[in-house]
C-alpha cells in the first residue's frame, strides 16, 4: 500500500494572510495551532494514506530518521506516550498526543526528546504503567487474554533486563526450559516484576510462598533452589 512521499511540499506563493499574521494579541494561540499543524505534517510523511494512520513500514522509515532501532525500548516507550492501542501502528489522534506532550514538531526535536522520555519511565510508578502496558501492547488479537513464552522472554529482556540483568537472564532461561506453560497472562507478567522488585537475589532468602505468588514463580523459584544445591 502507496505511504506518503518524504519530499517536501514546495513553499505556498499565496500573499492570503491569516488571523495569526494580523492579531498579534492571540500570539500563543497561533504558536500552538502551527505546532499541531507541524506535527501533523509530520504525520503525514509516515503515513499510509489509504488506512489514515503510520503503518509498520511507516515506523521502520520513523525509526530509520530517529537513528534507532524499532526492537529498541525507545520506541515501545514513544507507543506508551501516544497511548497506542494496536502494535505496530500509530493513529493521527495518538501521534497529535504523544508529539504535543513531547513539544517534539520536528524529526530533530523528537530524537532529542527520546532520551527524557526514558528517564521520565525508569521512576514508578510511572514504568509500572508502562511496563503493564507493554505486555497489553502485545495483546494483538480480540479477547487475547495471553502473550506466548517466546514474545514475554523478548519483552522481559527489552523492558526490564536493563534493570535487572541477572534476574531476567535467568527468569528467560527458566521459561525456555519449562513445559508447563506455553502463554502467560497479565497477573504472572506483573508478578515478574513484583519478583525482581522485592526479592533478595540469587539468594533468595525473602522469598515466602505463602505470599500468593503465581505458581509459575513458585515454579522458578524451586528451579533456582535445585541448581544452588
């Protein structure tokens, strides 16, 4: 499906003036209204024209001009800003959003913004929404209440293996040599977290299951047990 050009749309020779060139009062308001319009001309260089909104080759070609990678955690964090609901694309409403809280109208303003927009989710609670949203960012089909093992190993290691690279390194090894469960859902993907908050590791000492953890933390835990002994 045809994407709109990146070639920029010659300069207007029109002399027609508006309202922001001859109320010099309104000032501010003529500043945000020709943000919102820079931001969604920026829309529109990405986007696929037929659906109204930036597809999948549309973020490729985003993630191309930002300079990073659309496996990067970045990206995933730009989607939470915007509220995106389906993965993989970007509506015209959630691109005006997530752009104007950025105060990001310009390619150049937006990689700048990226880096702040990281360390504002590394506080809570704001990255426990926004690691709750990444595994409903997974939820790609209608009633999917589920992310298989292989999906939830990728986004352990993107949203929390910065913070706690031994426990995800072998939270995932655990979960590819485990057979009992095939899919997790959204309370055993929150009690990941939860386990790498709060328990002592590798150790292990804090660790009570009678505490109403997920059986397959139980699970991990035993693992972990029987590889110290």
């Amino acid at each position: 499906m045809p994407r709109a050009s990146k070639r920029k749309a010659a300069p207007s020779t029109s002399t027609s003036v508006t309202s922001c060139d001859v109320v010099p009062p309104r000032a501010g308001k003529c500043k945000s209204r020709k943000v919102v319009d820079r931001i969604g001309s920026l829309f529109e260089l990405y986007a696929n024209q037929s659906l109204n909104m930036i597809d999948p080759e549309g973020i490729e070609a985003l993630c191309s001009d930002l300079g990073v990678d659309h496996t990067n955690v970045r990206i995933l964090m730009l989607a939470w800003k915007m509220k995106a609901e389906k993965q993989g694309y970007f509506s015209r409403d959630e691109w005006q959003r997530g752009l104007k809280d950025l105060h990001a109208d310009t390619i150049s303003k937006l990689k700048k913004a990226l880096p702040g927009l990281e360390k504002e989710l590394m506080a809570p609670p704001k990255f426990e929404d926004f690691y709750a949203y990444a595994f409903r960012y997974c939820l790609t089909e209608e009633r999917q209440k589920s992310v298989d093992i292989e999906t939830v190993c990728e986004l352990l290691n993107l949203v929390l293996g910065t913070l706690y690279r031994l426990q995800v390194d072998l939270l995932i090894k655990y979960l590819k040599v485990q057979s009992e469960y095939r899919a997790l859902n959204m309370d055993q993907w929150l009690h990941f977290y939860r386990f790498c908050k709060e328990i002592s590791f590798p150790d292990l000492q804090n660790y009570d299951s009678d505490q109403a953890w997920p059986v397959i933390i139980d699970n991990f835990v035993e693992w972990m047990r029987d590889k110290q002994s």
